[in-house]
C-alpha cells in the first residue's frame, strides 16, 4: 500500500492524479503476479555469497519469481537493505556510517523489459555512472504537475537508452524510454528498474543518491516521495 501517512504536497499532488498516469512497466492485475522481494537483514536465505556474486544473485532473483510465479519483484521504498554491503560506493570515509537506506522503489525483471514515461515530461539529464553497485545508465526526466516541477529517476536501465536521449528533449506520456540493463551496464546488479522521485535535484546531473545514510532519513524522505503514488503497483501484491 502507498505510504500515505508521508503525504508533502507533490505527494498530495501525485495521488490525485494517479488514474491519469500511464503504467512505468506492462503490468496486467488480471493475469500478473507482483512478489514483495524483502533485501533486509530480515532474509537470511539471501547470504553475503549470493550478494556479492552478481551471477548468483541474478539466479536468486530468476528462482524467487519462478517459485512465485510472478512477472516482477517489487519493493525497497524506505527499506534498510544489507545488500549494500558488495559495494564501496555506498560506504563513507573510515568510521562513517555507510548509506544503506533504500530511496526509491526497484522493480526486477528480465534484461531488456520496457519502461515508460508515466506522464509527459524533459530530459533532465543522463549519464552512465559506471561503479561497481552504481546506477549504470541513467535518465532523470523533469515534469511539472498541477504548476509543481519534479523529476523522476529510471536508474539500472540499458546504455543504448541514454545514447539516444539528451538534457531538453520531450517525452511523451507512454514514451518507451528505458529498458532494464544487463549488469555490465547497470552497475553490475540482476536487471531491475530503479525508479525514484525527486523534488530538488541539488543541481546534480544523470545522478542523485538512491540510498541515504539512516540518520539522514527524514531529510532525503521528504525530498523523494514514495514512488508508487505514481507506479500504483503495492495494491496487487497478493
């Protein structure tokens, strides 16, 4: 269910116009199933060996949504995750607490699955941030709603997408955009669609933390809504 309990006023904002977006990815309630992935310290059939092979994490994933039966696996917005722990790209300096708090909502699936523009929009800005757990290739889309600008993040997604895509370009709603990314292109992760809201960009470009420190929760909450007032997507899983 769509957090309703942090409502600022672009939340306000989203969840009015919530019937009006086109979905992020093909979803079909009827005949789709969605499985809650859970990537805190809570699942422990999820070993550090599996988190730090990409391959064996990929096949975790594969095996999770067969067993289900489910098209995708959804989940992490607000979610304290271990599996940041493969990668140094999440770490401060010595003795800082490490960023481990999930900002967005990731929704895995099969290399190469479309993903759309839910609204009309810009290209904000691309880039392929090439770190080993990193986003990979990149895309932030500037909208404005209701005479409120925000932007969306699609982060794991394929390099041939931002190749094609550049800052002042037009989306329209039901743009196929994005495609998830193989790991060599997506920060070496199982394909997924990281996919994010942002009020304030910071002045940062083709990037913005998609995990925070825990300390720093409230501050980087308020500023990146809960995704599924606009994928609408919680109110399947079953």
């Amino acid at each position: 269910m769509w957090n309703e309990q942090r409502m600022n006023p672009l939340s306000t904002i989203l969840y009015r116009n919530r019937e009006s977006f086109h979905p992020v990815v093909a979803f079909n309630p009827a005949t789709d199933k969605l499985l809650p992935l859970d990537f805190t310290a809570a699942n422990t059939t999820l070993t550090a060996e599996i988190i730090n092979d990409t391959s064996r994490f990929g096949q975790y994933i594969q095996q999770q949504l067969q067993i289900a039966g489910a098209r995708y696996g959804i989940g992490g917005y607000d979610e304290h995750r271990t599996i940041y722990n493969r990668s140094t790209v999440f770490d401060g300096k010595p003795g800082e607490e490490p960023r481990r708090l999930h900002l967005g909502i990731d929704i895995w699936g099969a290399a190469g699955t479309p993903a759309y523009a839910f609204m009309g929009g810009m290209v904000h800005s691309v880039a392929f941030n090439d770190q080993f757990g990193d986003y990979g290739a990149t895309m932030v889309l500037l909208h404005q709603l209701d005479g409120m600008p925000f932007y969306t993040l699609y982060g794991h997604i394929s390099l041939a997408d931002i190749q094609g895509m550049s800052a002042g370009q037009y989306v329209i709603r039901g743009q196929e955009i994005a495609h998830f990314g193989q790991p060599h292109e997506n920060g070496q992760w199982p394909p997924h669609l990281h996919f994010q809201v942002i009020i304030n960009m910071e002045l940062k470009q083709g990037d913005y933390p998609g995990v925070c420190k825990y300390s720093e929760r409230e501050k980087y909450l308020d500023n990146c809504p809960d995704p599924d007032a606009i994928l609408h997507l919680n109110r399947y899983i079953r």
